[in-house]
C-alpha cells in the first residue's frame, strides 16, 4: 500500500509514520506550514492509497486509487462536496489538534482590544507617554462562545479561570460541559447576543453557518461588546460588522479569517478602525503542540485503517462535521 504525506512533518514525525506504516510504502512531499492545501505531483496522487495532509481538491480527481484522506485540517467543507472524493473512500479530519493554538490566539487578541495595546503600540512608535485611560477585563464579564467544540471549549475554560461567565453555543446539544457556565442552541443566538460582553466564534463553514452574524445580530449585540472570529469568515457579513464598528455598538473587533482569503487591498475591513485581522494563522502548523497532535490523529487512524478497525474523527459527508 501506498501512503503519501503532503502536511508539514519534522523528522520525528516521518519516524513516527513510518513505524505505524510498517512494510507499506511512505512517501513525504514538503508540506506547507500554513496547513492550507497544497498542489501535489500527479503520478504520486495516482499511487496513493492512503494520503495524510490537506490535498487541493480539485487534484483528487487524479487519486484513482485513493482509499481514504485523514486531513490535517479540522475543516472539511471542500473535501464533502460532491465529486471530490470517489463514493467509498473515507474521509477523516484534525477535529482536536487545534483548539490549544485557536483558543490562544483568541485570547491573546481580546486581551491586545481590552486593554488598548494597539493604542500604546503606536504611542511607542511615536515616542509618546501617555495613559489611553480606562480597560475591560475579562473577570466578572459574560461571554458567549458559538462553536462549542474543541477550540470553542478550549477558549471557554481560559475565560471561565479568569472569571468570566461562559455560555457555550451548540446546533443542539444544551448538555453542561466543565468548560462552560451554561449551554445554548444556535436557534437562540440572538437572544444570547443581548447579553455578551465577549462574543467569540469558531464555526466551521456550512450552509447553515454562513452569515449567522448579520445585521439583526449586531444589532441586537450588547453595546460595547467585543467580536472574535477564529472559525471562518463566511459566518460573518462583514460590512454589517464594520457598521457595528463604526457606530460603537462593538467596541472592537479581532478576525483571524475572512472572506475571500486573502483579504484584497482596499477592502473595507482593513481601513475600519477598531477592527484587527491576522491572516488565518490562529490554527495551522506554526504550533509544534498542533503539528504533534496532528500527527498523533494521522498515525493512531493510520494503526487502525491497516488492521481494518475503525478510524477516529469520521466525517460525516452530509453536514462536513465529524460524525
């Protein structure tokens, strides 16, 4: 059998791989550490039997052989679509490698918005000394995290240990989980938005997510809230959050995605004040902790997939999730 890695792997990886390979055939391209997909030969796409990384779709069309694709991305929306992947083949995701580096990021930009850094950044550049006056805190505040699944639970146990209230928003399941002080339904999430300080989301794209938070959502968002989007940027409609913005119904606003990606020059997310972009580099491969677990998935399922047992993180074709 043929299994061909396209992610980025250091050599610790490559021998962790391998021994799980066993007498199978491994071949390792250079995989790129954005963790986006990446354009592969097509004679090696034609051998594999089994691919481990993220594989620009379009190209699957020449893995006639392929049996199953263990992806190193949670996401998974381009991979479901119909014709991508041959009907049989499996599909697994990365669901649970990127929840400590998202949730980090997330936390590391809603503490830059409260605590005015941006402000005392460009005073430094300007050699000035001068106090921005008051902050926010997360203690004592309510926030409201939509996409309560690895990254989304991660993020909700940072903020409940610094003392916030934490409701977790799900499709359905209203079950309490120690990361969280309360559960809610994505039907609710405007009611919920009443009462946030901190609304942060890591939703994936599907039909039913894209454009969850529009105008009415903002609009009815508890003034001076804050916005995090580390999920994708097809939930959002960006010129309804730019308005929000604008007239201080938020008091800021942190987007590691957006749409398109990248972002063009003279979009108008880049020249509204009080909203922060990075590039989509929350996640990806830059976090060894993430390239670790990543592997970790890819090798446990690859153990699995050889001896014919059931592999972990499944998705469902159907709703893109994971089973």
């Amino acid at each position: 059998m043929n299994i061909l890695v396209v992610c980025a792997v250091t050599e610790a990886h490559k021998a962790q791989i391998r021994a799980a390979a066993g007498d199978n055939t491994v071949v390792f391209t250079a995989g790129d550490l954005s963790g986006t997909a990446v354009p592969v030969d097509v004679e090696k796409l034609a051998a594999a039997h089994v691919i481990i990384g993220n594989v620009a779709p379009p190209l699957l069309k020449h893995a006639k052989n392929l049996k199953w694709l263990q992806l190193n991305s949670a996401g998974a929306g381009s991979y479901v679509a119909p014709g991508v992947l041959r009907p049989g083949v499996f599909l697994t995701n990365a669901t649970g490698a990127y929840g400590v580096a998202v949730a980090e990021h997330l936390l590391s930009q809603l503490l830059m918005m409260m605590k005015r850094l941006p402000a005392y950044c460009d005073n430094q550049k300007a050699e000035v000394w001068r106090d921005e006056g008051p902050v926010e805190g997360v203690y004592g505040s309510t926030a409201i995290i939509v996409g309560f699944g690895d990254i989304g639970a991660r993020f909700g146990k940072a903020l409940k240990a610094m003392g916030a209230h934490v409701i977790g928003i799900r499709r359905r399941s209203t079950y309490l989980v120690p990361e969280a002080s309360e559960m809610g339904t994505m039907d609710k999430l405007v009611d919920y938005a009443a009462r946030a300080d901190i609304i942060a989301s890591a939703l994936p794209d599907t039909a039913a997510t894209r454009g969850v938070f529009n105008k009415n959502f903002f609009a009815a968002v508890k003034k001076g809230a804050y916005f995090l989007n580390a999920g994708r940027g097809t939930a959002v409609d960006q010129d309804a959050l730019c308005d929000a913005v604008e007239n201080g119904r938020l008091a800021g606003a942190a987007l590691d995605v957006t749409t398109p990606e990248p972002l063009p020059a003279g979009h108008r997310l880049w020249q509204t004040p009080g909203v922060y972009i990075t590039p989509h580099i929350a996640g990806g491969l830059h976090l060894l902790h993430t390239q670790n677990e990543i592997v970790n998935i890819g090798v446990r399922n690859l153990r699995a997939f050889l001896a014919g047992e059931p592999l972990i993180n499944e998705v469902d074709f159907t709703t893109g999730y994971k089973k």
